[in-house]
C-alpha cells in the first residue's frame, strides 16, 4: 500500500468512488514544503514545490492498483515524495502528484 496526499477534489471519499478508487484509511494532515495553488483555465488545485510553505490536506492509504490508476487520471503530473504530518500521529511518507516544472502564473 501507498500513502497518496489529496488535495481539492480527491480528498472527498466521495468523488474518489466515483472514479473507483477506494482508499484503505484516510488522515487530515498538513503537508510541508509545497503550497496550495490553483492553476489553469479551470482553476484546479495544484500542489506547487515551495520550501518556506505548507499545505493542508487528506492522506490516504491506497492500493498499488489503484496508485495505478491515479497515475492514469493524474498523467500530466509527476509523482513526488513527500513528509506528511497526520494532526494526530507520526510523520508519513507520502506521493503526491505536482508538475514541478508549471511556471509561476504571471
């Protein structure tokens, strides 16, 4: 299993079963080293690299299958790694998807 960061849309269980994925366990968590965005025509929520900022979102546990797909929906982003705080509990490593070379909107 993988622990996958969420942020806008797919942090909603809901929206996660609508495109068949079913997370095995889910934890508010904030993540450090990148800043919420929002980006293009359709103002999606796009987890930009910063270092001095942070940003709040849901860790959930996922099935190899299903990173794959999460892979297919998510393919004009890359997968990068990343160190999880949950509210309660330990530090997670995590995935997450970024496109870390998006230029700053002007």
């Amino acid at each position: 299993s993988i622990w996958y960061f969420a942020i806008g849309s797919m942090m909603n269980k809901v929206s996660l079963s609508g495109r068949k994925l079913k997370p095995h366990k889910s934890l508010p968590a904030k993540l450090p080293g990148f800043r919420l965005d929002f980006r293009g025509e359709l103002g999606m929520a796009f987890a930009a690299i910063d270092p001095d900022a942070s940003m709040h979102g849901v860790l959930h546990l996922m099935s190899a299958k299903d990173m794959c797909s999460l892979d297919t929906l998510e393919m004009t982003y890359s997968r990068v790694q990343g160190m999880a705080e949950p509210y309660e509990g330990e530090p997670i490593c995590c995935t997450l998807y970024t496109n870390p070379t998006w230029e700053e909107p002007q």
